[in-house]
C-alpha cells in the first residue's frame, strides 16, 4: 500500500490516515473497522470510529484496500493483489488462500450484454480454532 503525496487523486494526507495505513502495513488478519479502531484506541491514538470508517472507504476507493463483503461486519484486506479468501462462519475471520488465482475467469464469457472485469472468490466453513472449540464442546 503506498500513498502518494498531499493532492494526488484528490486525498489529503491526514495524520489520522496515516495512524490508519501503518496500522494495516503488513496485516493478513483481515481486520474490520472496529477492530481496527479499538487497536488504534488501545495504542492512544486519538481517532474516532466514523475517521476509522471514512479513511477505510476512502482507501477502497482508491484501490489501496479490498473491502471483503459478507455475514458479519466487512473486513479490509491492505494486500490488493488478485486472491481468494476463507470466512470462517462462526467467528467471521477472513484469512488469504494459497488457491491459484484463476486470471481466465477475469475474462469469462458470461453471454451477450455481459462484460466480466474480475471475480471474487470466497471459501467457506470452519476455520481451525472453531473446529477445536467445537470438538472441545462435544467432549464436555
């Protein structure tokens, strides 16, 4: 995720945006906003939930983050490159896939009136400490 300087593409480079894109340097947690902002309270950041989502937004779109849909609260992915996810459907973590990227879908051939610009893939179930903590249950 690289920012740009103050003007480019019409954002302003704010501290609390800054406090936002060095806190999803390097994650593959798939954080979601509120997470994201009770880490950032945690660590003393002044910042309110409603920046936390304004910024996040903000950098979807400008392509800098994936914004990850589904049951539960969205998630933000800082790796853009074309993946696949895992939502487990218990606690609603996402987590990447080492699955090949399929870039023959991006071009699919859906009928007339059709244009494909990309897909999404999203694998779902159990992830493996709700499979742990089910087991768990089942032993009591």
């Amino acid at each position: 995720m690289i920012m740009k300087e103050k003007g480019a593409r019409g954002w302003r480079w704010t501290r609390q945006r800054k406090v936002i894109v060095d806190a999803l340097r390097g994650r593959t947690d798939h954080p979601s906003a509120e997470e994201l902002y009770h880490q950032l309270k945690a660590a003393g950041a002044q910042i309110s939930l409603a920046t936390v989502y304004r910024n996040l937004r903000a950098l979807v779109r400008e392509g800098r983050l994936l914004e990850l849909k589904g049951s539960g609260p969205d998630r933000f992915d800082p790796d853009t490159s074309p993946h696949y996810h895992f939502r487990c459907s218990r606690c609603g973590r996402v987590f990447d896939v080492e699955f090949p990227y399929r870039r023959e879908l991006d071009r699919g051939d859906l009928g007339p009136g059709f244009k494909v610009l990309g897909h999404e893939l999203v694998f779902w179930g159990l992830c493996p400490d709700c499979q742990r903590g089910k087991e768990e249950e089942w032993q009591r």
